[in-house]
C-alpha cells in the first residue's frame, strides 16, 4: 500500500473515534467546514446553485445524512428531498439530487428504502429530473445495487443513476452489466476504508482501473459523469473523447464544491458540462472527515483552524 492509502485508512480510523467526532462536532460548521459544505439549510444551499450556476456549472445538490437508524428518520429524510425537488423546479434551477440510500432505510430494511425511493424517482420522473444514488462501503455495494436496477427498470436511465467507485475490483463486471442496461453512471475512484481483498490498495491500480471504466461506458454509449479533480485523468479522457469524436452532450464532469475551483470554472469555459456537487445540512460529519482524508494538506487546515483562539 502507498502511503496515500496508508494516510487515508489512517484518518478515516481515527474519524471514526467518538472522542474525536465528539471534538470537531461541538466547534460547529464555522471554523473551515463551510469549505467543502455548503451551509445548514436548503435556503442557503440554493443559493450557491444560483452563485455556480452565474458561473456556467451544473449543480448535484446534497442534503447531507447517512447510517439512519429509524424508520421515521429516513421517512423524514425522503420528505425533505422530495421537497427539494420540488425546489429546483420552482426556481427553475440547473441542478438535480445525490443521495445515500444509508439516510433512506438501507440499514434498518430493503423494503422500507424501496418504498423512500420510489417516492423520490417518482417524482423525478414527474418534474422531468434525474436523481443519482452515491455509493457507500462495500457491505452496502449489492443492496444498492440491486435496488438501483429495479428502479431503472421502473423509471428508466433519464431519471435514476448509481455510482460506481473504480478502487473495488468487481466494478468492471458491474459496468459491464449495467452498461447493457443503458445505465447512467458517476465513476468515481472511492472514498471508505476497505481491505486489500476487496479493492485495489494501490492508487495506480485505482486510476488504471478509472480510465477503464469510463471508456467501457463510452465506448457503450451510455451517458457517463467523469467524477474526479484528477487533472492527468481528465485530460486523457478529453483526449479520448476528442480522438474517438464522442460529443460533449454524451458525457459530463463533477467535481465537489469547495475543490479544484479553478479547474471547474477552466473546463466549463472550453465547453464542457462540469456538475458540482454541493451538500448542505447539519450531518457533516462524515462527509467532511473523507474529505480530510483524501488530501495531506486538508489536515493541516483542520489543525490551523482548530488551534485558532
Ligand atoms: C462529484 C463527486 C461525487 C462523488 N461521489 C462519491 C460516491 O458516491 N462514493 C464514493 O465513494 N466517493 C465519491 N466521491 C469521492 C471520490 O471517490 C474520491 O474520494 C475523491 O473524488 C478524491 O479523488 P480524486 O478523483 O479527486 O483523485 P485524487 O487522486 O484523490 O486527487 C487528485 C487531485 O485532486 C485534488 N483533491 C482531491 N481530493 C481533494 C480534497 N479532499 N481536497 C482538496 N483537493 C483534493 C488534489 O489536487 C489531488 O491531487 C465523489 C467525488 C466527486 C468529485
């Protein structure tokens, strides 16, 4: 394992410590969070959609949340997104919905996030939106899976997609088989700590495997969301699509709000679709630690502004 992969299990570990969760929690969001979060409420999240939107980028927007519990939690999660759905329509924005099905019922039973998420790609389908489902750790990979399939049998690749994350080895067999299917899939490399037997410990393998699976998806002609601030990896995907005359309106880059600013404003301005995606809400948490997990320099940010009187 290089030492990213060493630094990121490291953080993501010490992360999951209730002592340290506990500490970074009670600072609340103003002390850098605002960085990579795009505020507490719907009302402000809106908001920097208009901002990005001024700025040519698409918007994923994100109502932050995960490992719920209850029932009547991920009932009240899935009333919220419905009712940011209906947002972006009244506001007649440029943007659609991310979430995790861990904040709809995954963990507590199938059946009751089925229910959640037919209510929510249902009512995509009526606006005329597209929801993307994130991808969590790989004991969540099957279920989410399998119900995504379903979904996309019932609402069809323009109102539902899934993501897939290169650094697990089964990914080329997933995009292999939901290719088939006209999926539209967010590649992304991969965020959670897992074993070496499950996925590639090794960034190099992770990246090779990138380019792989974002040229399976071309090379189908299904609709792919190239998720990465990887500069080296966009360029050869750029290259790719130019030399094999892909159109711009057949694929799109994401990147996170808060990172790579500059990049995301540079591709938009050579004509290509850039999405951001752009999370809100009080569960911050975990989001913000992955982050911190990705990037040596992001520590010392959280470090600085913790040591600030
Ligand atoms: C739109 C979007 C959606 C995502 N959805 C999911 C998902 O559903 N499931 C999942 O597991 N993962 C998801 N991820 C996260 C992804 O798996 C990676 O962890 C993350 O994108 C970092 O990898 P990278 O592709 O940017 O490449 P890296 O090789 O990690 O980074 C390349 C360069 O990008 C910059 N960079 C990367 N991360 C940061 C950071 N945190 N802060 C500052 N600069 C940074 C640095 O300059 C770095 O050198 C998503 C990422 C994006 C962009």
């Amino acid at each position: 394992m290089g030492m990213d992969g060493w630094y990121r299990r490291a953080v993501l570990r010490a992360a999951d410590r209730e002592p340290v969760r506990r500490l970074l929690e009670s600072r609340g969001m103003g002390w850098g969070v605002e960085r990579f979060v795009a505020g507490h409420t719907l009302q402000e999240a809106l908001e920097q959609v208009r901002r990005l939107q001024d700025q040519g980028l698409l918007v994923t927007l994100d109502l932050l949340g995960e490992s719920v519990r209850e029932r009547a939690q991920a009932e009240e999660v899935c009333r919220a997104i419905l009712h940011m759905q209906d947002e972006i329509r009244r506001l007649g924005l440029q943007a659609h919905v991310s979430l995790k099905l861990s904040q709809l019922g995954l963990l507590i039973d199938e059946a009751v996030c089925a229910e959640q998420m037919e209510q929510i790609a249902g009512r995509a389908a009526a606006l005329g939106q597209f929801v993307r489902i994130d991808m969590e750790d790989s004991s969540l990979t099957a279920p989410t899976l399998e119900l995504f399939e379903h979904l996309l049998s019932r609402h069809g690749s323009g109102h539902i997609g899934v993501v897939i994350q290169s650094y697990l080895r089964r990914s080329y067999n997933d995009v292999d088989r939901l290719t088939k299917l006209g999926a539209n899939l967010r590649i992304v490399k991969g965020a959670y700590r897992e074993p070496p037997a499950i996925a590639y410990p090794d960034k190099r393998d992770v990246d090779a495997a990138y380019l792989r699976l974002v040229q399976l998806c071309l090379d189908r002609g299904t609709y792919v969301a190239a998720a990465t601030h990887d500069s080296r990896l966009i360029r050869e995907i750029i290259r790719r699509i130019h030399s094999s005359g892909i159109t711009p309106d057949r694929f799109e880059f994401q990147m996170l709000y808060g990172i790579a600013g500059a990049l995301q404003r540079q591709l938009a301005g050579e004509g290509y679709r850039v999405r951001i995606y752009t999370p809100y809400g009080e569960q911050w948490y975990p989001y913000f630690s992955r982050r911190i997990a990705e990037r040596p320099a992001n520590l010392w940010f959280v470090l600085k502004n913790l040591l600030r009187p």
